[in-house]
C-alpha cells in the first residue's frame, strides 16, 4: 500500500523558520504532482504550495515569497521551506500526491498532517 508521511512540525516563534517533509512509499510506480496543503481552525483548507513533476511551482499570495517547495524524486519525498512565519500560519499542515501505484493505478493521496504552530 501507498501512504505518505509527514515531519518537521513543531512549535517556533514569529520570525522564525521550519522544514516540512513528506515521504511516500509503497508500490510506486511513478508520482505527478505533488503539494502542501493546510488546514487551521475556522479556516477551510488551502493550497500551500504544489509541484509538477517538472519542477513548475505555485504558491497562493499569502506564502509566496516566504515558502519553497521542493522536490527529490530519487527519494519519493516533497519538502516545503517555510521562512519569515507568522501566527497566521499555525495550521495542521497535510501534503498530497498523485501516485501510479501497481494497486489502485492513478491515485491521490493525502499524509496523515503535521501540526504547525507559530507563537507571536
């Protein structure tokens, strides 16, 4: 089976940065696009960041320029730079992923979240 797992969450002060990763294993054939999404209380969730298989990226304006993503396709794993955070962004923050797998065929998965807390 394929599932996807999330780290680096934590609790950090306004300012500061954190690293999130996400690893996918499994029977994986090939994975497309890739992504962070973020889910905070009252808030619906929200794209974060997202990454084709060819490297173009897409951020929403309330990251774009503070967050990266990234991808290491040898490593199945997607990881997301977060710089200069605000208390806006304390969230659970979930990542997502279209994998070929030899069970399901073309599929979305979604990780399991890491909790994101940004102290002001």
């Amino acid at each position: 089976q394929v599932q996807l797992v999330e780290s680096g969450g934590g609790l950090v002060q306004a300012g500061e940065s954190l690293r999130l990763s996400c690893a996918a294993s499994g029977s994986i054939v090939s994975i497309n696009d890739m992504g962070w999404y973020r889910s905070a209380p009252g808030n619906q969730r929200e794209l974060v960041a997202r990454i084709t298989s060819g490297g173009s990226t897409d951020y929403p304006d309330s990251v774009k320029g503070r967050f990266t993503i990234s991808r290491d396709n040898a490593k199945n794993t997607v990881y997301l730079q977060m710089n200069s955070l605000k208390p806006e962004d304390t969230a659970v923050y979930y990542c997502n992923a279209q994998i070929l797998s030899l069970s399901r065929g073309w599929a979305y998965y979604w990780g399991q979240g890491t909790q994101v807390t940004v102290s002001s």
